[in-house]
C-alpha cells in the first residue's frame, strides 16, 4: 500500500526539496496548516499508511492522530542520556552529564555544551558559559517560554569540532548523506567520505532508536569519528542529502 506523505505548508527552501522529491517519484502527499501557538491539528483524511513532515507541533500531536506509523519518533530513546548509555564512548559528549537547569545554575563550569535532554528542543544546542547560561534563561523567561528552571538538560565540557555530517539511517542503514559544517562554518557538500557512513552504520548496528531517524557524526581535531547526536527523521533538514533516497528508502517500508 502507497504512502501518504503529510507535509506542512510554508516550508523553508531547502525542506522544499523534500516536496519537489516527492513529486518527482509521484509519491502522494497531502498539505497541512499549522496554526501558530496552538497544539491541536487539522484533520487531514488518508488511506493506508501516512508520514508527516516536516514540524515539531507535528511530531508533538500526530500520535492523537489516527495516521498509521505518522512518525518515527518514541521521546524516551531521544534523550542525549540514552545516547550515552548506548554508544558509550562513541558519543562525542560521552563526558556529559543531566541535571536541571537550576542545578546547573547553582554550580555550572565556566564553559560548557549545553542541550535539552529532549530531542523536541525547547531551545538548540549550544556553547555557552556561566554569563551566557544567566542571561539566556532571563531571555527566554521574558518570551514566555515554557518551559523552568526544573527542565533537564545535558552538559558537557567544549570541544573543538573539524567537521560534521549528517546521515538519513532508514532499517538499519545509512540511505543519503551530506556534510554540513566545517569547524564553526555552515558548508554544506553531498561528497561524503566512505569512512563516515560505514562508521554510522556501525553504530546503527549498535543501536537504532527507529525504523528512520538522522545521525549526526563528527571529526575532532585529533581526527576520530564521534556520534554528535540523533534527531527525528520527521523534522530533520535535508542539506545537500539525496532525498530522493530517502522518499524510496523510507516508503519500502511499508
């Protein structure tokens, strides 16, 4: 049975290659509207199995949706302290550790690597220090944001980057990937080395949190591979990746 893909309206340009692929392969999709600041969901009719891309407010509420897998996403195994458990060392960040932001507050490194535990990103990780940490949380306090100083978060000490890569894992393997930075500079490249993508299988092989999810890898300085973190297949961006390979891997699925 055909997949419907159900995919948001007013995407950004590079996730518009995701629909120009879907129409490529003449695979069927339907369009959703996002209404801002609200949890709940049109309905959207489909027939047989559906997938929808491309939002966190997607990924969020399509499980109260009656669409059959919907996403590739448990939260529980998109937790940066599972990633630790299962990859061990493999983990860029393996010296990392969870604790609330207010336990952070009261006794924070001077610099550090700081992420939500979650993979639904109350907000992106970053480097920060002790300044940066307080004036963040004033920030986002102002906005309204919500989420409080009991929010658990990762943090880990900084480390020097060379490269990063972006892997689109569907059953077990690795089906499109692109590089995406080059030290702290965005540079995009689909030429991938062979060595990066049989690492990712290898840890794919170790552990997969889905049938379709993203894997990050890097380079440090010293020139090792690490696993710098997972993301939800369903609200990744593509970069330079083939998404056509992506479309044809994900739908013979099902």
């Amino acid at each position: 049975m055909s997949v419907t893909w159900i995919m948001q309206q007013n995407l950004s340009s590079e996730k518009l290659v995701f629909l120009r692929a879907l129409d490529s392969l003449g695979s069927k999709w339907k369009p959703i509207e996002i209404i801002p600041f609200s949890e709940e969901l049109p309905d959207v009719e489909v027939e047989g199995p559906a997938i929808v891309y491309v939002s966190t407010t997607l990924i969020k509420n399509a499980p109260k949706k009656n669409w059959n897998p919907g996403v590739f996403f448990t939260p529980e195994k998109f937790k940066s302290s599972v990633w630790l458990q299962k990859y061990g060392k493999n983990m860029l960040n393996s010296d990392g550790r969870v604790c609330t932001l207010q336990e952070l507050f009261d006794n924070s490194p001077e610099e550090m690597f700081l992420r939500p535990n979650n993979d639904l990103k109350d907000f992106s990780g970053s480097l920060t220090d002790r300044e940066g940490l307080r004036k963040f949380y004033e920030s986002v306090s102002s906005g309204g944001f919500l989420f409080g100083t009991d929010l658990e978060v990762f943090v880990a000490e900084t480390k020097a980057i060379h490269k990063e890569w972006r892997c689109f894992i569907v059953d077990g393997r690795v089906v499109a990937s692109s590089q995406y930075r080059f030290r702290s500079m965005l540079v995009k490249s689909g030429n991938v080395p062979n060595e990066v993508i049989d690492y990712a299988n290898e840890m794919a092989a170790i552990w997969s949190p889905e049938k379709a999810f993203v894997m990050d890898i890097c380079e440090t300085m010293d020139r090792e591979l690490r696993v710098l973190e997972l993301n939800c297949f369903n609200a990744s961006g593509v970069y330079q990746c083939e998404v056509v390979d992506i479309v044809k891997a994900v739908e013979a699925l099902f």
